[in-house]
C-alpha cells in the first residue's frame, strides 16, 4: 500500500494549520547564517553558523532550525556576548506523511473519499488506532484498514504535532544578560559530512610521462544543506573519542616515504585545504573541486613478481603492472597526496584515453617514491620453485629456488622480482645475478627478460633458525 501517497493528499490542510503556529522557511530560504564548515576525511564535520539573534533580557528559548539531522549535540556550543546556555534539545523527528500518521495515533482525524464518477465528496471522522505498516481507523462502531484501493482518499489533519519538525531544529534555552540584537555563533559536530581525494592519471609509456589532476570529492549525507559556506578540508585524521578512523589502506603505495615540506598551511598535523570561494553544499549530493593539475611529471612503468618463504607457483602467475613516480618537488608532482584512489589512463592507438586500472594511495609525503598497481600483466609471467631444501644442522638449513620468468611482448621487459619471508638469519650462498637487500625480510632482483623470450634466476639461502 502507498501509503505516503494516500496521506500525502491531505498536507496542504497540515501545512495550514502549522503555519497558524510557527513560521516555517521556505526550501529555497535557510535559517543559518554566515557559515564555516571544516569538513575531515573521516566522515566528520565542524559546523560553526553565525547567526543574528534579537533577544530579550532574562531566560528565553531560541530555535535554531536548520542544523544537521546528525548533529552530535553533546558537542554544542552556543557563545556570543552576554549570554549563557541554560538547556537545550535536539528535534530531530521531522514532519512527513508517515510520520504524521504516527503521531496522530490516539486522535480524531477526517477522511475525505471522492467519487470518481460523479466528483462528490463524502467525509467522515475517524479515530487512527495503529500505524504499524498499514493505518487502522475506528469510524463510527467499525474497524477499518485504510488501504490503496484506486479510489481517491485523503486525510485531513487538524494541526501538526508540536515535536514534528518541517527540518532538523535545535532549541535553546538561554540567559541573556542584555536585551538587544546579539550575533551567536553555534558551534557544533556532524557525521555525514566528509571529503575523498580522487586522482585521475594520464599516463604516456614512450614520453616516460603523466598528466595528473586531483579532486576533492564532498559528501553531503546530514539532511541539512550547507549554504554560501567557507569550506575548509582536513587532509588528515583526528581521533574519535578511542575510534581509529580510518582504516590502514588494502594497497601499499608508498616506496620510500617523503621527507620535503609543502607549501600548503598546516594545523598540527593535517594539511588545509581550504576552498577558494564560498560553495553550497546540497544535502544528498557529491561536489566535485580541483586541488592539483600536474602536466609532464616523469612516470615509469614496471612489472614486479613477488614469492611468498618456500611459496612454490608451479602455474605461471601473472607479473603485476606498476606505475612509479614521485611527489618530490624536482621531477615529481611537487605536493603531498592525501589518501584516495589514483585512476589510470592510457592513449590507445587512435588517441582516445582507455581506463587500464585503479589504486588506492596512502596518504603521500611531498618527495615520496611512489608505486601503484594498476593490474595484472597479460604477456609477462612467472613461476617459482623449490628446488631443494636441505637440512644442515638441527637449526641449519640450506634451500635452493629457481624462479622462471616468460615475456610475450615485442619489447623487452625488467620484472622487479621479490621473495619475502627471510626472518632472521638469513645468507645468501649463491645467486645467479646480483640482488639487493630492501629490508629485514624482503630481497629484490632485477630481472631482464627480452622480447618474446624467457629468463630465469637461482638462488641459493642458507638460514639459521
């Protein structure tokens, strides 16, 4: 049963009698003020609305309409000269059909059918004993189900409850010192507010070379519209009250952290960005602005092959494809990346930009050596094997592996091979080119492979447990 559509027919009536009680901005009117909005990666808002106040002297009560239908209200504050908090409440239960009939449980309401064949109106009272996914009605000594028959029907309302709201509202109790026109700043916190960055690259193989362009990307989920605001955004992320936030990122992007310092302004730990002019920031929708355009960056592309301690791939696994680059500011992008997603484009033999993958990106320090995986490589693959495993002692071991790699394209290929997993004492006895220690457990090998051809690596580790 369309229920809403049933109850709906008879708002312009509820609409009347609220308006006999208490004015209410039109959808294109907004109580708030002068805004200031800092908006946190976290999904996690500052409000702060100034706005004018024409207030008696003594305790009264202030409404402040227009505020998120999430506010966290233990974290209001209402300040300006001469004034104090006494109460305050939070309505948050706003006015719609549903919610209408709800609130009408218990009283007398007016049931208008028309005659579709002959336009005449017949009307009747009606008391509503439940709204529990349907409505049930008493009228007269019978019970009735008020359903969607085709027949047109409406409910009339005598007045809309007192604790329905036509928008999220904030009520105030305060003690004024003076009486006069007071500018209040309120203040206060918001989930479902937040920013994402996004990154689109542009990537030239033959040029070594990216184009790269971020977007800040708003989310506005708080039932309240943000309008004419000052938008300042946290690349960072706060603590909540024992909450971690964010959670680590799926994807290591980060080779070697950064260590030069951006321009941009900082607030402790977080960078700024604050937005260049005021904007509106609609409820239910997502906003879109540039913070970074980069043209001829040096980007390099490379396959990396990674084999887990005494892993044997006997089945060739793909190598994956990476793009390298830098966030330093000679060469590089010249900036620091807040976390996000870097999406990947490529020119195909016509000239037309083709999407080739995605990543997500931890959030980058300006000099940073960056690697993301843009997906699996389909002409360059890899097996690895165990090909003899030793025991010398009770806690000596001796293993041998060989690692075979296969290139399908018409041009030779480097593979950035990996093994992990050498914990502890571990020595290389013998190793059929030169690798490199990167880290306590990880060696890597570059290895050649020439075009539609094939190489191959051994390596001997002695290890002491």
């Amino acid at each position: 049963m369309r229920l809403g559509a049933l109850i709906l027919l008879g708002l312009p009536f509820a609409a009347q009698a609220q308006a006999q009680t208490a004015a209410v901005p039109s959808p294109d009117q907004t109580a708030q003020g002068e805004l200031s909005v800092t908006i946190y990666q976290n999904g996690q808002s500052l409000v702060q609305d100034v706005r004018q106040l024409d207030l008696p002297a003594g305790r009264t009560r202030q409404e402040f309409a227009d505020v998120s239908a999430q506010i966290r209200s233990e974290t209001v504050t209402l300040s300006g000269p001469g004034i104090g908090i006494v109460e305050q409440n939070f309505d948050y239960d706003l006015l719609s059909p549903d919610k209408l009939m709800e609130k009408a449980v218990g009283s007398v309401v007016t049931i208008v059918r028309t005659n579709p064949a002959t336009g005449a109106e017949t009307r009747e009272q009606a008391k509503v004993l439940a709204a529990n996914g349907g409505i049930v009605l008493q009228i007269g000594n019978r019970i009735e189900v008020l359903r969607d028959d085709g027949l047109p029907v409406r409910v009339i309302f005598d007045k809309v409850p007192e604790n329905l709201r036509a928008r999220p509202t904030l009520s105030v109790t305060l003690q004024v010192a003076r009486a006069g026109r007071v500018p209040a700043t309120l203040t206060y916190l918001t989930p479902g507010l937040g920013w994402t960055s996004d990154y689109v690259m542009l990537f030239d193989e033959a040029k070594g070379a990216m184009d790269m362009q971020g977007w800040v990307t708003l989310t506005n989920n708080t039932g309240t519209t943000y309008r004419g605001a000052d938008v300042l955004l946290v690349a960072g992320n706060p603590n909540r009250g024992g909450s971690t936030g964010f959670s680590q990122l799926a994807d290591s992007t980060i080779e070697e952290a950064g260590t030069e310092s951006g321009p941009r302004e900082r607030l402790g730990d977080y960078y700024l960005y604050p937005l260049a002019e005021k904007t509106t920031i609609a409820n239910a929708q997502q906003k879109q602005v540039s913070f970074l355009d980069v043209k001829g960056a040096s980007a390099r592309k490379a396959y990396e092959w990674t084999n887990g301690w005494l892993s044997t791939q006997s089945d060739p696994r793909s190598a994956s494809s990476v793009l390298k680059f830098s966030t330093s500011r000679n060469g590089g992008l010249g900036d620091q990346l807040p976390a996000g997603t870097i999406r990947v484009y490529m020119r195909d033999a016509r000239g037309d930009p083709q999407f080739i993958g995605e990543s997500r990106v931890a959030a980058a320090p300006m000099g940073s050596a960056m690697s993301i995986r843009t997906g699996d490589a389909f002409d360059v693959k890899g097996t690895a094997t165990v090909v003899e495993r030793k025991r010398l002692s009770s806690a000596r071991w001796r293993t041998a592996m060989r690692y075979d790699f296969t290139n399908a394209r018409p041009e030779p290929a480097t593979i950035d091979l990996a093994q992990d997993g050498l914990w502890g004492d571990v020595r290389i006895v013998e190793q059929s080119q030169a690798g490199e220690r990167v880290s306590a457990d990880r060696m890597e090998w570059k290895v050649p492979v020439p075009a539609n051809g094939k190489a191959s690596v051994t390596v001997v580790f002695d290890t002491r447990y």
